[in-house]
C-alpha cells in the first residue's frame, strides 16, 4: 500500500461531500435525512487534517445526489465544501457549495405558531441575514446551533 493517507476506500458511484468544516459530518448527514436505514454505503471521516481548513470532514454516500435544498443548507454549516458526483469511479462533477439567498425546506421554524408548523403543507423558507437565518413566514431568526432545527423526516 503506497498511500500511507487513504482513510477510507474510493467509490463507485455516488457523491462525495469533502472540506466539511471539522466536526460536522453528522449534521451533514442530519441535512440528507440517512439515518441509517436507507442501507445506503456511507463512510465518514472526521477531524483529518486539511491544508484549507486545518480540520476538515469527508462524507461519502453510494448511489445518492444531492437535490439542491440540500445543498443550499449544507452550505450554511460547511461554507467550503465540495460536491463531487461520482461515476465509475470517476469524479465526472465537482462544485462548490454557494451561499443562497434563501433556503427552502430541510430547516423547521422554532416558532410554534408559525404557519409552516400548523397543518397546512407550506414549506419552510429562510433568508440568509447577518445573525443567522430568518423565517419568511414569521420573521423568526434562528441565530445559532442550525443544526438543532434540521426537520427530521
Ligand atoms: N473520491 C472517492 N471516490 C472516487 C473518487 C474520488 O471517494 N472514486 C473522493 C476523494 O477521496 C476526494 C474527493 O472524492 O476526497 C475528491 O476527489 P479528487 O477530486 O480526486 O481529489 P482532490 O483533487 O484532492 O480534490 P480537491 O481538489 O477538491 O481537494
Ligand atoms: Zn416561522
């Protein structure tokens, strides 16, 4: 074995999120709704060191894209992140996450009298403000631990 580095086995085929800021692996994975029982292949690395970004995490998920409400969140908590579309082994696509102006579905408003939190079907939606992220419905911002309101379907 010449690649004294290699953590974990390339993929076939699949999407391989890298420079995840350190730590967050988890809450990318919270972002895709894998829990575990899709029996999709996934492997993580967490903390390695990057160039970048000093620590970074690696998500590798088999035989899955991302839809871009995905990645728009993503964003928010791995602003340097890398989406790489695998094919064959190949990386056929690579992009870099970008912060959007709004972000739709995925997040949950706290607020409990919030329209998206009553029995209608209205989406949730959320602007991207200096001090974190504001509900379009109820103006309701959500300042920190993002990852604590990723509606769990
Ligand atoms: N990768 C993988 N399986 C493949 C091909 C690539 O898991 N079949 C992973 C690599 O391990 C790496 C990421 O996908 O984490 C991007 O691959 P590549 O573009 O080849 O690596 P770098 O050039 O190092 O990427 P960057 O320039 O974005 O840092
Ligand atoms: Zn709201």
């Amino acid at each position: 074995m010449s690649d004294r580095k290699l953590r974990v086995s390339k993929i076939r085929n699949g999407t391989v999120i890298d420079h995840v800021s350190g730590g967050q692996a988890l809450n990318v994975l919270s972002i895709l709704g894998i829990d575990g029982s899709e029996e999709l292949g996934v492997s993580i690395v967490m903390n390695v060191p990057s160039a970048q970004l000093g620590k970074k995490d690696v998500v590798k998920v088999e035989d899955r894209e991302l839809s871009q409400s995905e990645v728009d969140v993503l964003s928010l908590i791995a602003p340097e992140a890398t989406i790489n579309i695998i094919r064959d082994y190949d990386v056929t696509r690579k992009t870099r996450v970008e912060q959007p102006e709004t972000v739709t579905g995925i997040l949950s408003c706290p607020n409990p009298g919030c329209i998206t939190n009553g029995n209608e079907p209205v989406e949730t939606s959320f602007s991207i403000v200096a001090d974190g992220v504001r509900c379009s419905y109820c103006g309701t911002i959500i300042r920190d631990s993002l990852a604590d309101h990723i509606d769990a379907e």
